[in-house]
C-alpha cells in the first residue's frame, strides 16, 4: 500500500479517537479494471479477528467462495454492496477481495478503510470523504449513526467501570486488604468484585487495571513475560537465579532492575537487536555474556493483549490508626499503545524489566515476572492520547 497523506492521516484518526477499528486496503488500476484486489496480511487478519471469514481455512476455486453483505459509504447514504471473498484455482490460490460496484465507487489508488459492524463490512474512502465534517455535523447522515454507534458501544464497559469507581471513591479512604506493595490493586479488584488470580487476560471485561499509590511515583507494570527459552543460553529462571542470585536473610533471590541505559549491580543491561528483531539480556562477565532472549513481535503481541484498553487509578495513601488505607482519586483513560514506540523506550530506559526470582524453602524456585515497567512520564509517549477522569 502506498504511503498516506496527511489529510488521509487525519481521518483516519477521525476514526481513532471514535474508537473504531478498520483495516485499509488500495485497489489498483488493475485491479479495478479485473474487478480484484489482493487481501494483504493486514485484511485477512482483521477479517479473521472479526469474525467474518478465516481464509487459511478457505478452499481453492469458485465452489469455496464467500459472499459478506457489504455497504459502500457515500457522503449521505450507504450504497448495497456484497464482498466476495475467496481464493482462486490459479497463482497458489492468493486470497482475493471484491465488492460489488466498488470500480463506481472509488478511482485506483484511493485509500478504502474496511470496518465490520454486526457481521457486515462498510467500505470508507478516506481518500474522498470529509470524516471530520461529515461525523460531526448536524446532520444526521447513515456514516455518523454508523460511527456513532460503534463509538458508544465501545465505551459501555468504561462508562460502567468508571460508575463503579466513582461509588468506590465517594465512600473515601478504603482500609488495605494486605500490608505489601501490591495491596493498592488488591484491595480496589476486591471493591470490584474481580476475582484474584493469575490470567494474563485484562481484569474488567476487556479493560486491564492498573492501580497505584499516586505519591510515589512508581513505574507503572506494563505485562510480565517470560523469555524465548529455545532460543536462549539459559533455560530456565533457576539457571538466572543461580548465577546472578544472593542471600538476603534467609532467602536466596534475585530481585532487581535491569536497562538498557546503564548495568546495574549484579553486571545485568539489556540490549535491541533491530535486524534479527530480539531483546537481549547480558552480563558483563565474558563467561556467559547474552544469556535470554525476548523476540520482539511477542513483547507488542503481549502489550496489546493486556493494553488494548487500560484505567490506571491513583490512589492517595493514608494512614488511619496504623493502618494504611487508600482513597482512589483519577483515572488516566488509554487504549491501543503505540507498539513500534515500545521499542524505542526500551533503548531510553524508559521501559525496563524487573526480575523477581527466588528459592523458597522447599528449593522450589518461584519467578514473578519478569515485569515489563514504565516510568510515569513514558505513558504519554506509548499510548495515544488519554483521558483523565476526576473520581471525586
């Protein structure tokens, strides 16, 4: 696909901030001309995250074709279109996409942004629509009840989230279920109902918590995730804990930061290796230098599953008769993090990984993490835009 303009840029973020997500395609002149387009990567994956259609399921030839009911989006009404989807008996069986007056409806090179909404797929071309006047007009048109519609019903589980908290937060400082760093989450996941446990799936119906004491400052914890033991030196948390590890009391552990800015004690940094696409972890002893790897494709895949939408609450800490309590003041509002961003703070130290190893008394060695961390002012430079939400 060819590089967007600026104001094709624009509108597609007219569909960002409206919480809509698309999948872009451009038909070619030749394509038009044969009534075909190739469906890229990028299509086959929205289609099959939709829904609508998986093609590494689909048959060759005409018997195995697809049909969707479609619509072509004009400035004031919505045009019956159909999609046909299916793979050919010649060139390998390359999938293919078309929809039904589509060579009236957009001119070669034109950017068509597809959307599904209750199993139907709306084609937008940003290349000739206004989005910005055209949604947020007075006008009621079918393209803004469209956008309209999707935007509200991605938001029903914020908005109830948030009256959740806004209940939470009027009832003031909340006694500490636990006296421990993760007592803040702990104790607002207990207000809410949510189940503690160990799923590495968001915690409210698709939006991910992260609760944190607002005076201090903290990194934030972005995802745990192991390392890719195939391809690494070490094998296993105990072979790290062994090496780099110490006593501390009666425990033998190994909790520490570690970045890609400086070493730190135990001799541990992290370094990117852009071609072959890994983090790296090293020590400065020459004995065992790179020693676990992470492939970056799974750390973005790991930061949308558990930030496609996330409230970070902060809570004030206040001690009451010895104890501490916690009154859960504003919600920062994000969704869908920039994942090529993530790379880049990981390289600033902005990102960092904190191990959290240990053996306990039965020799059995327990990992944590390791976390993935943010520092407070890296939020606005991995996610778009948020929102902030007084609780009080």
């Amino acid at each position: 696909m060819r590089q967007l303009i600026d104001q094709e840029i624009e509108r597609l973020s007219v569909l960002t901030q409206k919480s809509v997500e698309v999948t872009l395609i451009e038909p070619t002149l030749t394509g038009l001309g044969k009534s075909i387009m190739d469906a890229t990567g990028a299509v086959r994956a929205y289609l099959r995250d939709k829904g609508i259609h998986d093609y590494a399921l689909q048959g060759q030839g005409p018997d195995h074709k697809v049909i969707v009911e479609s619509f072509l989006v004009e400035e004031d009404r919505l045009l019956p279109s159909s999609a046909s989807l299916y793979r050919p008996n010649t060139k390998k069986g390359d999938p293919r996409i078309w929809f039904t007056g589509l060579g009236k409806y957009a001119v070669a090179n034109d950017i068509l942004a597809l959307l599904v909404f209750e199993r139907r797929i709306y084609v937008v071309n940003i290349s000739r629509l206004d989005l910005a006047g055209l949604i947020e007009g007075s006008t009621n048109i079918p393209l803004k009840e469209l956008i309209l519609e999707i935007s509200s019903r991605s938001r029903e589980a914020a908005d109830e989230l948030l009256f959740m908290l806004q209940k939470i937060a009027s009832r003031g400082p909340i006694p500490a279920m636990l006296q421990a760093d993760t007592a803040v989450g702990r104790t607002l996941e207990t207000e809410l109902g949510i189940a503690i446990n160990s799923s590495r799936n968001p915690d409210y119906k698709g939006i991910e918590l992260k609760s944190f004491r607002d005076e201090r400052k903290n990194r934030k914890t972005l995802f745990a995730q192991v390392p890719d033991w195939q391809f690494s030196k070490f094998k296993s948390s105990g072979q790290i804990l062994d090496n780099f590890g110490y006593w501390r009391e009666e425990d033998f552990k190994l909790y520490c930061t570690v970045s890609a800015i400086v070493r730190n004690s135990q001799g541990l940094g992290l370094r990117l290796d852009s071609d072959l696409r890994q983090l790296i972890e090293h020590s400065d002893r020459t004995s065992i230098g790179d020693f676990v790897v992470w492939g970056l494709d799974t750390l973005h895949k790991r930061l949308l599953e558990k930030h496609n939408e996330t409230f970070w609450i902060a809570a004030d800490s206040i001690i009451i008769d010895g104890n501490e309590h916690f009154h859960y003041r504003k919600v920062e509002h994000t969704k869908k993090p920039v994942v090529s961003q993530f790379d880049i703070l990981l390289e600033q130290g902005i990102i960092t990984l904190d191990h959290l190893i240990k053996r306990n008394a039965n020799k059995r060695v327990v990992e944590k993490g390791p976390l993935f961390k943010i520092k407070p002012n890296g939020i606005n430079l991995l996610f778009p835009q948020s929102q902030i939400y007084d609780l009080s």
